[in-house]
C-alpha cells in the first residue's frame, strides 16, 4: 500500500491544465514543515478532475491543505546537468484548511464568543 497523508502550505498559485481528452489536472507545490526549518520539505500535488478544478478555484500562495494520496519520487535532470528529484503526490483527497476569511483574523473575544466560551472571573472554585 502507498498512502502518504501531510499537511502543509502552498509555495506557490496552482496551475490548471487539461489533457487532450478534457479531463482537468491542477498541480501544486507544498512546504510541510519540520522540526527546524532546514527539514522543510517540498512536495508536488497533482489533483484531477472535480478536485482540480476546487483546488484552481479555491487555493492559493500560502493557504494550508491536507492532503491524502499515493507517493512517487521522479528523477530529472536540471539545467546545469546535476541529477534532481521531486516527492510527488498523486492526491485522492485534498482537504482545504485555510478559511476562507483568513485575511482578517478575528480578536481574541470574538474567537471565544464564537467557540461557545464565556470569559469567567478567577474566585476560588467552592469545592
């Protein structure tokens, strides 16, 4: 079984294309952090059909994603003639973490009030 589940954010706009069948295939490239930020690692996301085109419509540069899939490591050659390669993820599922509010986060107490909390004063509790 090949099955990779990671969370991370997007280094970069997605990119729609379509086969020459008609089939959508958006691609993407996501950071997920590591411990130090020297273990970031890159990975590239393709999607298709219904899936792709949500993730063309709905993402963009920085917005945090969950993604689900099988893994494959590609080789190629770069342009100055060393050997490179790429984890790609070919996705089954993408879940998109970002709200799409992100903009403007909300103050603390809005948060809260949101959440269903009430602020409470710090006497001692009687039991």
């Amino acid at each position: 079984m090949n099955k990779i589940f990671i969370i991370g954010n997007l280094v970069r706009d997605p990119e729609l294309r379509t086969t020459p069948s008609g089939v959508a295939v958006c691609t993407f490239t996501i950071a997920v952090n590591g411990r130090k930020p020297e273990d970031t690692q890159f990975f590239r996301i393709t999607t298709w059909r219904q899936t792709a085109e949500n993730c063309q419509r709905f993402l963009a540069k920085g917005r945090k994603v969950a993604v689900a899939g099988a893994v494959s490591l590609n080789t190629y050659t770069a342009k100055d003639g060393t050997t490179k390669a790429s984890l790609e993820v070919n996705a089954d599922e993408v879940e998109f973490l970002t709200p799409r509010t992100a903009d403007a986060p909300p103050a603390p107490e809005q948060a809260d009030a949101k959440a269903g909390f009430v602020p409470v004063d710090d006497e001692p509790l009687p039991f």
